[in-house]
C-alpha cells in the first residue's frame, strides 16, 4: 500500500499506545537522513526509525542493528541536547497529511517544565524532520536544511520560523462532510470517481482513491459505505 495520508492514519493508530509515555533513552543518527529514537515505553524498548530519505520516506519500529558514525552529526547532537531524557507525551498526524507530530515533555537547563515538537514529513525530494520550540515557534534544527535559494516560501533553517508546507485546498476526510454525497452520482466510471476523489479529499493516492471509489460505488447505504471505508484505518 502506498505510503498516503491513509497509511499514515493506520500507522499513527498503531504506534501511538505502544509509544506514547514512552522516554527517549538513545538517539542516533545511522545515515545522513534517517534518525532512530530508542524509546523505553510500557516497559520494553522500542526503536523508531524516522527517515527522510527522498525514495523511502519513512517512519516505522526496527530491529535492525544500524552501525552509528565515529562522530555524531550535529543534528543528532542537537537532539541529544534537548530530547535525551524525554517524554513522548503524544504522537499525532496533521490532519490526513503525511506529516507526523511528535509532542515531548522535558525540563531546560534550570528545570523548568518544556515542551518540544517533532515534526516528520514523509514527502519524496521533499521530506524532513525538524525539531521545534513551540514556545516562541523557531526551529532548533533539522535534518534537511533548505535555505532562501532552495525554497523561497518555506526556509528549514535553525532559527528560521516553523511554518507548515502550503495546504492543498482539499478535505480531511474524518471531518463531517458531504461532498462524497455530490461526487458518487456525477461519475459512473471508478476511474473518474478516484479523481475526483483525490482532487477533494487529502491523503489518497491513486490505489487507495480506486478502492474508496470501489466502496462508495458498490454499497446501497452511502454515508454507511463512506464511514466503514475510513474507520477502515483505524
């Protein structure tokens, strides 16, 4: 199944009550764009690897033993300085976008409670993941960095602003809609009715639109067919 915002969903669904709660014990940084979080949660160790690879973008537990560099990269001891010790208090998708949060709990120099967000973007050439303040919005780091002369919209610097990518004028499918009811109708052909689809909702890439189409097409109960086929992800 392709890596869409749908996957993203399942994948959410199932890592967060295994993860959530769960304290940074390692950080490494194995490869120039992929990261792994040693995570001691419900009292066994989880590796999470987090990579932003331009052809396998990706976030998922491993067993593998990654061989680590001679030297720390800098981003990974950024990290280090701010999430070793940490809480994973939450792990969310924004909205149904292939752009993971990570939320954690941990106390600055003077030991006063901070939070720091993690955000992970599994999008081709265009993935990244990047540590956040949320308290005044700067990026502390990231992996990838994209200055002025790369992106002119968006810079992923540390210091630079956190902004989110631009927002396709599309619809979160688990938010209370009916324009499904106003598409089916229009298109007989599953092919046309899986465009359109992807043209209105977020996160669907071409096999999960032709099966959302399949769904919607075959069930005599639409607003039935359409909450089964998202709950589908859960």
């Amino acid at each position: 199944m392709p890596f869409d915002g749908f996957f993203t969903h399942a994948m959410i669904h199932e890592l967060a009550p295994l993860l959530e709660t769960g304290r940074i014990s390692r950080l490494d940084q194995p490869y120039p764009a992929e990261l792994i979080l040693t995570i001691r949660a419900h009292r066994h160790n989880h590796k999470l690897l987090l990579s932003a690879n331009p052809t396998y973008p990706r976030m998922q537990l491993t067993q593998i033993p990654f061989k680590n560099p001679d030297v720390p990269t800098k981003f990974a001891m950024t990290l280090r300085k701010y999430l070793s010790g940490a809480l994973l208090s939450k792990i969310e998708q924004v909205e149904n976008d292939r752009i993971i949060k990570l939320t954690f709990d941990t106390r600055d120099e003077i030991g006063d409670a901070k939070g720091l967000f993690l955000y992970v973007e599994i999008m081709a050439r265009h993935s990244n993941i990047t540590l956040v303040n949320p308290e005044n919005g700067k990026i502390l780091d990231c992996i990838k960095h994209v200055g002025s002369d790369q992106n002119r919209i968006r810079l992923l610097m540390p210091g630079a602003t956190w902004v989110m990518p631009p927002k396709q004028d599309r619809l979160n499918p688990y938010l209370p809609n009916q324009a499904y009811t106003d598409l089916v109708p229009k298109y007989s052909d599953t092919g046309d009715l899986a465009h359109a689809l992807q043209q209105t909702y977020q996160g669907l890439s071409r096999p999960t639109a032709v099966a959302f189409a399949k769904k919607l097409q075959a069930g005599d109960n639409l607003p039935q067919a359409y909450q089964e086929f998202i709950q589908g992800f859960d």
